[in-house]
C-alpha cells in the first residue's frame, strides 16, 4: 500500500481558493489518485479522480506532477459549507484505503 | 441512480443481541465493499465482495459476519459485540472491471451503539 501523508488540518476564508497536498512517496505504477469529501455523521463522497497531469471537474482540479510522488486537490472560491474532511487516496483497482484525511475549516 | 441505500440509520443493540445491516444498489455494481469508522477517524475497511464472492476481510473479528446474497444486496450479521464496536458502518459499492479507474460511492452509513 502507498504510504500517504496529508495535513492534519487547513483553516480558509470565504471566497479564497484551496489547495490541499498529499504525499504519496511510493505510489505504484498502476495506482489512481483519488479524492473524497466527508461531512460529520456522513459517508464520503467522491470529488476527483486522476492518474497524471491535471484534470478539472465542476467542483475541483487535481494537480499531479510527472513523478507522481505527491498530489494537489485544488478547490477554487470556498463556501462555508466546504468545511469537511478531505481524503487523498491511492489505489489500485477496488482496493480503497483511506489515509487520515485534512480537515478544512472555511471562516466566514 | 447513483444512490447506496443502507438501513437501518441508528441500531442500539445490547452484547447478547443479534442484528444485520443492509446495504442495497442498483447501479448494476459488481464490488461491495463494509467499511468501519470511529469518531474523527478515516473509514476503515473491512470486508470486499466481488461478483458475490469475498475478495478481502481485513482481519476483521468473526462476531462480524458478511454476506452478498445477490449482485444488490449487502449484510453484515452482527453478534456478540463489545461496546468498542460502536462506530459508523459505512457501505460502499463500484464497478468491478480489469481497469484501474473506479470510484466507489458510499451509502450514509448505520450509527451503531453497542450497550
């Protein structure tokens, strides 16, 4: 299994863009990144998904450097109702592990 | 629909008790997966089915009892618990294919208090 670092926690403002890195020194070949939002009480809930390079959806952006030792989920103008627990995980095929997550707190 | 649909949402049970968690899709998923999660803590997984078969236990305590009756369905049977049992049982379903991107969906999960 990947070993994959994140931070602890952020702290934001309204409106500010985010971007949250996680480490994954040792990720295999075959592996994707992906990234996962959770509210208290909730199950997660996926946001973004890539392998290399960037990719963009309605909600996030993705950042993966060539070497893919490491990953940015970037969250551009954020609301009050982000604050959640983000997950980076690193996975081969359905093999879904979770690391220990940043928790996001978005100040009004 | 890209929904799980697990039931019950709370379940206090006492440590003789038996009980079952369900777990239902209908997006034509072929992976099932159980997952544990203790306050502040990140999901930990516990069991995967694939095509109805159990692909991984993670080591997980024989008073947890899995089971895949069908292509939509997930139970997990519960007896004899400890209060340290006491977590969000979160279920989660994919697509099972040779590729490797698959994103898995997560239901809301079962409050479970064990007394």
């Amino acid at each position: 299994l990947a070993k994959i670092t994140q931070p602890i926690s952020m702290d934001s403002y309204e409106g500010q863009e985010v971007n949250i890195t996680c480490s994954h020194n040792n990720i295999a070949t075959n592996d994707y990144i992906t990234w996962y939002q959770q509210f208290p009480s909730q199950g997660p809930r996926f946001i973004i998904q890539g392998y290399k390079t960037k990719v963009t959806n309605e909600v996030a952006s993705l950042f993966i450097p060539a070497d893919r030792k490491s990953s940015t989920l970037s969250l551009p103008r954020v609301s009050l109702s982000d604050t959640a627990v983000y997950y980076c995980l690193v996975h081969n095929f359905n093999k879904f592990y979770f690391g220990s997550g940043t928790k996001l707190n978005v100040k009004p | 629909d890209t929904e799980v649909t697990q039931t019950p949402k709370h379940l206090v049970m006492g440590m003789t008790n038996k009980k079952s968690l369900k777990c239902e899709q209908h997006m034509g998923h072929r992976a099932m997966y159980w997952y544990k999660q203790k306050a502040k803590k990140p999901p930990e997984l516990m069991f995967v089915y694939s095509y109805e078969k159990l692909s991984i236990n993670e080591s997980v305590p024989s008073r947890f009892s899995p089971e895949c009756p069908n292509s939509s369905l997930l139970n997990l049977h519960l007896h004899a618990l400890q209060p340290e049992d006491s977590a969000l049982y979160l279920c989660a379903s994919s697509q099972e294919s040779t590729g490797r991107r698959t994103e898995a969906f997560f239901g809301q999960g079962t409050r479970l208090t064990v007394v």
